[in-house]
C-alpha cells in the first residue's frame, strides 16, 4: 500500500440537536487500501460516509481529497465520476434493465456516445461476473447476488478512483459473500482501487481489508486487522473477541491468505 492519503477528514464534528455523534474525528484513507469502517448503532457509520459523500454537511471540520478531481466534496466543481457507491440494497432502478442502470451515470455526467456507453457497461458487467443475457433483466429477476454485483459495475463504469461499499455482503449467502470478497480483491488490484466499506461481516473485514477503523467514543480507531482485534478498549474487545465474534486467530491466518 502506498502510504500517502486520497483522502483526509479533520476534526469532523457532526451534531444533531442535542446529540454529538463525532467530535473532532480524525481519519485518513490511503490510496490503494481496502479501509473498512465498523461501529455500533449510533456511532454514525453511515453519517461519516455521507459526510465524505457530500451527502451530509458537517457541524465543523474538513475533509480534503487528493490526487482525484474534486478537492472538497462542499465545491460546486466537485466531480461525481471520481467516486462510486454501491449501497446496501443495490438501489437499482426498478423501471429499468440491468444494462439502462449500469449506463446511467455515463449518461448523466459524460458526452460520450451511444456505443461508447454501452461498450463500457458491458466491460464493467464482465469484469464484476455477471452473464451478459442479464443486461435485459430488470432488477426483481436477479437474485440478490447479481443485484449486488449490478450496482458494483454501474459504481465502477466511470471509472472511478474511490468506491464507496455499504455492507456489500449482507443478504448473501456464504458462499456467494466470499465469492464477492474475492471479486473486490480482484478489482481493487486490477483497477488500481482504493476502497472504503461499511460492513458488519467480520469474516468480510479479515478477508479483504489493510485496516478497519473502529468508530467508538465519537472518534475512529484505526489500524490492520491484527492489531485492531488487540486493541485494548472495552468495546473493541468484545466486538472481536466476544461469543458472536470472531477469534484472534482465525482473522489473522484468514487476512495473511486473502489480504492485500
């Protein structure tokens, strides 16, 4: 991995009313990492992601991009193409086919022509393993692995520098979430991907990523999965360690297989 930030988040503070949910959070995202994000209810995980999306406005605080097109996602420059997101339940167009879904941020933010267009969605269709009749399914015929790999190529048909995962494995089977795991492996490898994902599936996390950050009294704790299940907070200790999570030792030979 190389040690240099694409992107760096400030002394965030997001606040509702009454209720703090990140005061002065630092974090930084490194080019070319897997980085995945993992907190208890209320801890903000999807607040922190919409904030760098520019979904969400923060209280106070800065998050700055480098080395991709927009510099602040609060710039009326900012540029969508430089990132892809692929939400929890896919958020497919239901009204329209597989391949009308992938084609839509090309449509909406390039000029390039027809066969261009199509040209590109069909490349993003094979590389994320998805049968070409399924460009003319519409979203309630895939199952829901095939919806998850829809929405990873229409993220990934600009030609992204970041993509943005939310619990890319949940609803999937056993099989097919560690078939997906392989597929963001391959990718980020082959696209030269940084990758950020909110998951719950610890198998998930120990699989693919170079660090998982840790949300937890407000701020993030972050660093590579061995050293992250050693962490001394309470909290952490029992997120990993305890009878629903995952042992010690079974994340650290299942991250010296698969990690990047």
């Amino acid at each position: 991995m190389n040690q240099r930030p694409i992107i760096k988040v400030s002394n965030l503070v997001n606040r509702f009313g009454n209720q703090t949910v990140h005061e002065q959070l630092d974090f930084e995202i490194f080019a070319g990492e897997i980085v995945g994000i993992v907190g208890g209810s209320g801890t903000g995980k999807t607040v922190l992601l919409n904030s760098i999306l520019g979904l969400q406005k923060p209280s106070s605080g800065s998050i700055e991009f480098y080395d991709i097109k927009s510099r602040s996602l609060g710039d009326a420059e900012r540029c969508p193409t430089s990132w892809g997101v692929l939400f929890q339940s896919g958020a497919l167009f239901s009204n329209l086919t597989v391949l009308e879904n992938i084609v839509t941020p090309l449509i909406e933010h390039t000029k390039m022509s027809a066969r261009t267009v199509k040209e590109l969605a069909l490349l993003r269709m094979r590389m994320v393993g998805l049968p070409l009749s399924a460009q003319f399914k519409y979203p309630s015929q895939l199952s829901g692995g095939m919806v998850k790999r829809a929405a990873l190529a229409r993220a990934l048909v600009t030609d992204p520098r970041v993509i943005f995962l939310d619990e890319p494995t949940s609803g999937l089977d056993p099989i097919a979430a560690e078939e997906f795991d392989e597929l963001i492996l391959y990718l980020k490898q082959h696209l030269d991907l940084t990758v950020v994902m909110i998951s719950h599936d610890l198998d998930s996390l120990f699989n693919t990523c170079d660090r998982i950050a840790v949300l937890v009294d407000k701020k993030i704790r972050a660093a590579t999965p061995d050293e992250i299940v050693n962490n001394d907070h309470p909290w952490i200790q029992r997120y990993f360690g305890g009878r629903r999570g995952r042992l010690h030792s079974q994340g650290s030979e299942a991250h010296s297989v698969h990690g990047a």
